[in-house]
C-alpha cells in the first residue's frame, strides 16, 4: 500500500462519489431491467429474488469456471428463466402480476440459499476494475476511481433504453403495449410477447444486477448479501418516473447517499449514525414529495401498468 | 339465459346460486394448493428426497399435537395484522408494502407509552399501549395516503421508504433516548412489568391473545369492506377515482382513512409483539413480518376473511421448518422454495375463477 | 431415560392420540440409533458464515463425534417467537435434554420464558449474563475472554501499522464490542502510544454492503490495519485487504480470504468447551450456571500468525500470551482515560480478565475515535 495521503474531511465527498460508484450498480442494473418490464405494461415486484439468485448464480459458475464474465453471463440467463416464468404466468387472464412477483420473490430466494450454500465459503475470482483514477497520485482518489466495466455498461444502457423508446420499432412496440393492450392489439402487435420479452430483458438485466454484488462489490456470496437492493430498485423506478436516463441518476443518489453515513463517522461526526445511514430513503422521500404533484400523480406511468389503475 | 331457467326453477336455482361460488372459492385454492405441493414433490424427488416424509413432517410439526397447533398458531398473529396493512389500501387499489414501519415504531410507542403508565390499573395500560401503537402505525402509513391524495406521492415507493426510515428511527431511539441502561449487549427500552405483558389464552397451548384480537381484526375489516356504504364507497374509488369524485364520494377521507386504518393494524401487530413476546422494543422487532404479511394479503386476494386461513397456513409452513432441517438434512431455505412453489400456483389458479362449467349453475341445472 | 421423557411429553401434549401415533408411526428420522444424549444447537444466521455461528457450529461438529450423543442443529433462527418454537420443538419431538441457544438476544425474554416450562432441560446460553437470584437454575451462561484475543491482536496491528491509525468495524456499541475495540486499541498502544484507533458502527451485525464502505471509509481514512466485529467477518477481511490494508480476523480463522495481509485472529474455540460441558452431562454431572474462560482455559485461540508478522511483533505477542495463559491479566489498567476524559482507572487501578465489572462497559478509551451512542 502507498502511503495513504491525509485527506481528512474530503474523505466525505471522496467517499460519496466511490460510494455512487461503488454501491449504485446493483440499483441501476435492477431499475433498468424494471423500467423496461414496466414500460411494457408490467409490473415485476419479484427482481429482488432474480437479483438474489442472480448473485449466487454468477458466484457459482465462476468459481466453476474461473471466469467471473461466465458468472455474469449465467446471471443473466437465469434472470430470464426467472423474467420468462413471470411473462409466461402473468398472461392468463385474472392473474395479478404484483403478486406473482412477491411468490416468485420468496422462489428465487429460496433456490439461491437453496442451491447457494456450498458456495459461502469458497472464493470465486472477482470482477476486474478499470483504474479510472491513474491521473492522480492519492491512494484514496485511486481507490474511489476504480470503476467496475458492469457501471460504464450500465451507463451506456441507460441512455441506450432510453433511444430505443425514443426512436425504435421495438421501443414503440414496448411503449404502445404499455400503454393500452387495446392499441397494441389494433395496430397488429401481440401486447402478450412484448410483455414476455421485456420481463425476460428485464430479469437478465436484474440477475447481472445480483452478480455484481457476488463478484465484485462486496464480492462474495451469502445469504446476507442484498439488503433489500432488489425491491428498492423497483420502487426507484416509480421515483425515476419510468425514464432511464433518471433511473442512473436516482441509482447514484442513492449509493452516494449511502455511502455518507460511514463517511461521516470516519471524519468523527460519531452520533446519530442510524438517521445517516437513512440518507438515501430521506433524501429519496423529500425530492419524490418535492417533484410529484397531485395533477401529475401519474405523469409518465405507462397506463396499463395496474398500479395507475 | 340462467335469468330464466332461475325463475322457472327459483329453490334450485337460488340454492346453487348461492353455494357454486363459496365451492368454488373453496375448490379452486384446495386443489391448486395439491397441484403445488405435488410440484415440489417433483423438487424433492430430482434431490433424492422422500415427500412423504416431507410432508408428514410439516403435518407433525405443524398441525398434528397440540404443540404443533402451538408452534403454527403462535406465529400468525403479527401475519393478520401485517396482512390487513396492506390488505385494506388495496380495497381503494393502492399498493402499500411498508407495513413493517408501522409494526416497528407501534411496538417502539407500545413500548414506552407501557413504561409511562407503569401503577396505572392494567386495563388502562393495555388501552393506552394498543391505542398509542395503533395512532403510530395509524399516522405513519396515513401520511403514505395523505401523501398520496395532497401531493400524488406513489404510496408503494414512499411506504417503502418510510419503512426503512422507521427502523432507522427505532434503532436511534432505542440505542439513544430510550435505553435501558441495563441492557448491556442488546439496546433494549426498559423491560414492561409483568402486569403490562398480554398472556396466553386459556387454550391450553401458549398463544396469545393477538391471535384472537387478530382474527377478531379481520372480521372487522371484513364486515367495513363487504357490509358497509363505506367500504362500497371505497371500492368504488378504487375501481374509477373520477366516476367516484363525479358522485361526490369523499376519495381523499376513504384514501387517508384506510391507509391509516391499515397502518393501525399493523401498529397493532407491533403492541403484541412488544407486549406479548418481547417485553421491551429492540432491535428485534425488524423480523419481516411487514413484508410476509405483503404476500398473505395477495394470496388472499385483499379478502380479510381469507387471510386467516393463509395466514395460518404460512405460519404451519415456518413452524415445520426447523424439523424438515434437522430430520430430513434440508437447508432451512427448503421451506422457502415450497413456499415460492406453491404460492405461484395458488396465483396461477386465480385464472380458473369463472371458467370452469362445475361452477356454473347451468351445468347442473342442464343435469337436473 | 430419554425414552420416558420424550414419551411423557407425547402424552402431555397430544390432543388426538390416533394421530399421533399415525404421525408417529411414518416419522423418518424416528428410529435413529439410540443415544443417551440429544444435544440441540441454534445458530441466529448461516453456519459457515466464516464468524461467530462458524464458531458455534464447529463446537457442535466436534460434539457430533462424542459417542452417545445426537447433535440435532437450527440454522437462521431469528430472536423472535420463532427461537421459542424451536426449543420446545427440539425438547418435544428430538427428545433435547441440552440445548445450546447460541445468540446472545435468545436470552431475555426467549430462553427465559421457555426453561421454567421444562425443568428437565438444560439451556446453556453464549454470553448471557446469568445470576442466581433473577434467573431459573436450569440455566447457564458462558462465555470466553475474547478481548484478550483482540488485545494479542492489536500487538501485531501496532507493529504491522506504518500510518499510526488503525480501523475497527463494529455492529453496535455494545459491552462485548466496546471491550474488543478498546482492547484492540491497548493491544496496538502497547507497541507504540501514539497509535489511535477509528471506529465505524454499522449498526446492524449482519450487512454486507454497510461493513464493505464501512471499511472503505476507514482505509480512505489512512487506517492501514483494520478488524472487525461483525457477525460474519469475510466481507471487511477481503475489502480491507483489496484497499491494501492489513487485517486482524475476529470470531473464527479467515487467513485464507487473505493470506498476505492477515496477522493473527481472536478465534473462539468452542469444540472443547462443548465436548467438556456435554461429557459433563453424560457422566451424570452438572454443569455450573456462570462459566467464563479465556485462552488458557481453551475458551478462545489465536489465529497462526500470518506472513507479515516480524520477528518483533512476533516474540511481544508470545511473551504477551505467554503471560495472558499464566491467568489474572490486566489490559486495563491505570492510568486509564475514556476518549471524554473521564477516568476510568486511576495509576495502580486495575481490572483484572475476569472482573466482571467489564462486561457491563460502556466507553471507548482515549485514542479511540468514535463515539458510544
């Protein structure tokens, strides 16, 4: 280790863009594969379960294998088995979406512990990092620059989500089934098979959300290791207002916000760390009641989606 | 078309008019219920595993001696309470999946309204404990809904995000102003005295009384949703907000009023586990009854009757959990994936409402 | 003997004999080799969590090797009715006459509403504060010395640090987890004064993410050697070392999540407590309701130590141990501050390992870094 500077208070703003960095992806890999579900007209509350099982998954193969991108690759894949049983289920009439998502939650849970604990104490390669930070010579701006290939991917998915609804046959199929199965129905589209396929898309997306957890940040497998990440995200999505471009900003705010907390008690503001540790959910909170209004409840909800019902 | 072989045939007709939908709402889960235990059986055996010793041990350590029913009963009680949190939004068609805020900060309040009665006579501890767990839970998922009707605020997300606000709120308190000195490695609000602790019911197994005030909270909820113009008013609202507002019906009371009323309940769940297991609020009052109860209130279709049996069914499932890890050499995750197994299929089965001709009165009529 | 009994509470508790019997009759596991002894043990999270219910789980792997004794085990057992139920099932349906409830909040209100029912079964309990006049004698407590374990740690932190600051992750302030930061602290003092300590309460005892930043935060903080105590310790032991910093492993042995960086561990070592106290019972003897030990009772070990050790760190930790085994050792001693200025102990003043005066601490001692609440 080089001889770490002494950075004192800026270790708060230095750790809270390595904790954006650090801690966003799993949220911005889960929100995005959400908002795509829902953009299509569905509501997947289950990603928490395919984030889980994703994370053991990816674990597993690449301790098997050796190669951490298999594990993400296998992440992937079982995030769409998971995303194609939820389409599958969900187009039979009378079968709420919502609900199917909380079972398949506790199914994908219980597979990942299931099946997942052979793999808690052996060590599977981790992820490489890009060194983002070579500009600089302190250890700590180092260490907050290594930025992990999944985040870039990320990023770029986002705006990417974003131009394909934008300016794509696809993206207005997704649209249009989400926003009334009649239309998608009159202009010759099956709102059924878009609804499959994005849950499939967005379950891959959630697995490879899982497997950045396992294999890279904490980068291990065990049956603590989402606290919630999963259903959090799809909540975001709601606060993202179904946009993806606002999906990455809301995932950053959130693991900056997290990461302030530890930050703080590190620069010796020591009381009251339980309401910091709350930073993201506070912050979260006050800009949803800032930016919503009650003409605009909805503004930007896909309008089959069954909660704006 | 059955209008008229009704009137032609009014005792037949209204008869099985009247019991084809309760077999129906019986039938349909049974057998969706065997149709999930048999695909997991298809689970077991993949493994190597006997389900008939599978199930035997649940039926044992769930329902078969009266330390079974104890094991298996002693767990519902926070499930119908959390149940109905999100069970009674969802009459006015909001998602509200926060009940554990409100189960966290109700025991916390529980916990120190107890401790600032102790001498009073017990009635009035127990009055003011539940009351001041309920106004908590009350107020803090009623925000969600005033938030949803002032502001427009998505109830799902902001009730998530208060739950995580609640237990961080509870663990402050707890670690800070309301720690009892005396408990050292685990930050605990002084212990109630024995007087303020709910007991058992004369039963003759140890569960105690919120099973009762839990059942006896869904019938309530039942008789408000289905035999009252307020919960008619409210399924209105949650059908057509605007066709309601156009009738002039009071959306923003009914929205408010239920959530809180959820909230409540799930304040309720929290007094209980305070006053009837705990004895003191601490960290172990964030147990995830909130989000169980997410899942009883779906698979119970909002019905407030029937989260009594998925409740009970559920908590039967968890009690059999430790034997299956110790007799059968299963992870405790087993039961989980059971779970996750059989409450897809149990969804799943929802489509078959109104679709199978033996439910249809003219099935039988066209036999008669 | 255990036949009667388990048979006895059949008949107490069974409403419909019929289906008991039936029940019964189809139970796998029913006719298991007959044994003198069911020993049941519950764990509050994973059993290979690389930490403390590791710890527990090894001590019941070596009891499962004792002739004459059925080990029957609960993992994820969280501290709410649910631990209740799992007792009185173990004693109704395992026929358990020793039961060891490892999580410290299993003990008040759980294990205390449960033994009163059962004054046949024996509930020994981890870290649990028993005393005579308060709790039933079907009872006990146990516990090691483990801050002794932190304060060999903190020799081999103070020789290891080149920055003068070293990091602890900690869940909660609590008795347990203020006494191993302190002793940590003292530990590495003992090697240089001018060595401060920065602690970071995650305020949970199982969260990966939180114990990840946590160790970020210290290491950004320029603390080059870092321990924890958290309920699974793999999390901070492979961050810390990945930042570049040494790591002292607390609980059980985690040199292989790093094995260049790690120093020793505070480890439990509970396979010969256990063996003792369940032989203790099968001789037909009873074991005492409050039992303490330390590293020369075998209660606690330490962790081989690791590559970067120095030969300086290296004979100051085995005189230091050697004098730890010869029993009465004191780390705290005057003269003593808290990190508010306090004092705790005057020149001369001193606890000794045993006093049980610090299992009830609530400061963190000058050089400290962090605050209790």
């Amino acid at each position: 280790m080089s001889t770490a500077a002494d950075i004192g208070i800026w270790g708060v703003p230095l750790a809270i863009i390595g904790g954006a960095i650090r801690v966003s992806t799993p949220f911005l890999f889960v929100s995005l594969g959400e908002c795509l579900t829902e953009r299509s007209g569905r509501i997947n509350l289950g990603l928490e379960g395919t984030l889980v099982f994703g994370a053991m998954s990816g674990y597993a193969v690449a301790y098997g294998t050796g190669s951490p991108w298999l594990g993400v690759l296998a992440a992937a894949m079982a995030g769409v088995l998971f995303g194609l049983f939820h389409g599958w289920i969900c187009k039979f009439k009378g079968v709420n979406d919502i609900a199917i998502g909380i079972a398949l939650m506790l199914l994908g849970m219980g597979l990942a512990f299931f099946f997942g604990k052979p793999y808690i104490q052996p060590v599977a390669p981790d992820l490489p990092a890009i060194p983002l930070g070579w500009w600089s010579d302190i250890p700590q701006v180092q260490a907050a620059l290594q930025v992990n290939a999944l985040f870039l991917i990320g990023a770029v998915l986002a705006v990417a989500l974003h131009w394909m609804f934008k300016n794509t046959r696809v993206g207005l199929a997704i649209r249009v089934a989400g926003d009334s199965t009649d239309a998608a129905r009159a202009i010759g589209l099956n709102p059924d098979t878009v609804r499959l396929l994005s849950t499939a898309a967005g379950g891959a997306l959630a697995g490879v959300g899982g497997a950045y957890l396992s294999l890279y940040y904490p980068g291990s497998w065990n049956e603590g290791i989402s606290s919630g990440q999963g259903l959090m995200a799809v909540a975001l999505v709601i606060f993202a207002r179904w946009n993806p471009i606002n999906c990455f900003w809301a995932a950053l705010l959130f693991g900056g916000a997290g990461a302030l907390g530890p930050a703080l008690q590190s620069v010796g503001v020591t009381s009251g760390y339980y309401l910091f540790f709350a930073a993201p959910y506070v912050l979260t909170l006050a800009l949803l009641i800032i930016t919503s209004s009650p003409d605009k409840a909805m503004e930007g909800a896909p309008g089959a989606l069954s909660i704006t019902k | 078309m059955s209008d008229t072989t009704a009137t032609q045939t009014p005792p037949m007709g209204a008869l099985l008019a009247r019991w084809l939908p309760r077999a129906e709402a019986l039938l349909i889960p049974l057998a969706a219920l065997l149709c999930g235990l048999a695909v997991f059986s298809l689970f077991l055996l993949t493994l190597g595993k006997s389900p008939i010793d599978f199930y035997a041990l649940i039926y044992k350590a769930g329902f078969s001696t009266a330390f079974s029913w104890q094991n298996t009963l002693s767990r519902v009680a926070p499930l119908l309470f959390a149940g109905l949190c999100v069970a009674l939004p969802a009459r006015l068609g909001l998602v509200v999946i926060g009940g554990e805020g409100a189960i966290v900060l109700g025991g916390l309040a529980a916990a120190v309204l107890g401790l600032a009665v102790v001498g009073a006579p017990p009635v009035i501890g127990f009055v003011v404990m539940a009351a001041g767990a309920a106004l908590m839970g009350g107020l803090w998922i009623g925000a969600v809904g005033w938030l949803r009707f002032k502001r427009g605020v998505n109830e799902t997300i902001a009730s998530l995000l208060m739950a995580y606000i609640a237990i961080a709120l509870m663990n402050h308190l707890v670690e800070g102003l309301f720690r009892d000195p005396q408990s050292l490695n685990k930050p605990s609000t002084a212990p109630l005295p024995e007087a303020l602790r709910v007991g058992d019911m004369p039963i003759g197994i140890d569960v105690h009384w919120g099973f009762a005030f839990g059942v006896l909270a869904c019938v309530i909820s039942w008789v408000l949703m289905d035999r009252t113009t307020i919960g008619f008013a409210a399924r209105i609202a949650g059908d057509n907000v605007r066709a309601a507002q156009v009738q002039g019906l009071p959306v923003g009371k009914l929205i408010i009023g239920f959530t809180a009323l959820g909230g409540a309940c799930a304040g309720l769940a929290g007094f209980f586990e305070v006053s009837a297991i705990h004895g003191s609020a601490n960290g172990s009052l964030i147990s995830g009854y909130g989000y169980t109860g997410i899942l009883v209130a779906f698979l119970a279709r909002h019905n407030p009757l029937a989260i009594i049996p998925v409740a009970t069914l559920l908590a039967g499932f968890e009690a059999s959990s430790g034997l299956i890890q110790r007799r059968m050499d299963l992870p405790d995750a087993t039961i989980l994936v059971m779970e996750g197994i059989v409450f897809v299929v149990l969804l799943l089965s929802e489509t078959l409402y109104g679709r199978l001709a033996i439910f249809n009165p003219t099935f039988w009529e066209k036999k008669a | 003997m255990k036949r009667e009994l388990t048979r006895r509470h059949f008949l107490n508790t069974t409403a419909a004999m019929g289906a008991a019997t039936l029940a019964g009759a189809m139970m796998p596991g029913q006719a298991r080799a007959a044994s003198d002894l069911t020993v049941g043990f519950i764990y509050v999270g994973p059993k290979d969590d690389f930490g403390y219910n590791q710890a527990h789980a090894e001590g019941a792997a070596a009891v499962k090797e004792m002739a004459g004794v059925t080990v029957v085990e609960e993992e994820n057992v969280p501290e709410t009715v649910d631990v209740q139920n799992t007792m009185e099932s173990m004693i109704n349906f395992d026929g358990a006459t020793l039961l060891f409830p490892t999580s410290f909040g299993y003990f008040d209100p759980h294990i205390l509403e449960v033994a009163p029912k059962h004054p046949d079964v024996r509930f020994q309990h981890a870290a649990g504060l028993w005393s005579a006049d308060k709790h039933p004698m079907n009872v006990g407590s146990y516990f090691g010395y483990i801050g002794m374990g932190q304060y060999l740690n903190g020799i081999t932190a103070g020789y290891a640090s080149k920055t003068k600051k070293i990091g602890f992750v900690a869940a909660k302030p609590i008795p347990q987890v203020l006494q191993n930061i302190n002793s940590f602290l003292l530990g590495a003092r003992s090697v240089d004064p001018e060595i401060t300590c920065q602690v970071i309460f995650t305020g949970e005892w199982s969260l990966a993410v939180k114990e990840a930043e946590a160790t970020n935060a210290l290491a950004d903080q320029g603390c080059d050697v870092i321990t924890c105590h958290v309920d699974g310790p793999k999390v901070v032991m492979e961050t810390a070392a990945a930042r570049g910093a040494y790591v002292c492993g607390y609980h059980a042995d985690q040199t292989a999540l790093a094995p260049e960086k790690y120093l020793t561990g505070a480890e439990w070592n509970w396979a010969g407590v256990y063996t003792g106290m369940v032989q203790t019972v099968l001789d037909g003897g009873s074991i005492d309701n409050f039992v303490r030990g330390g590293l020369s009772d075998g209660f606690i070990k330490m962790s081989p130590l690791g590559p970067a050790v120095s030969d300086a760190a290296r004979n100051q930790f085995e005189a230091t141990k050697a004098e730890i085994m010869k029993g009465g050792y004191s780390v705290f001693k005057g003269p003593l501050k808290d990190n508010a200025g306090n004092v705790i102990a005057a020149d001369g003043e001193a606890f000794v390992e045993t006093d049980i005066a610090l299992e009830s601490m609530n400061y963190l001692v000058e050089g400290v870094l962090g605050s209790t609440s």
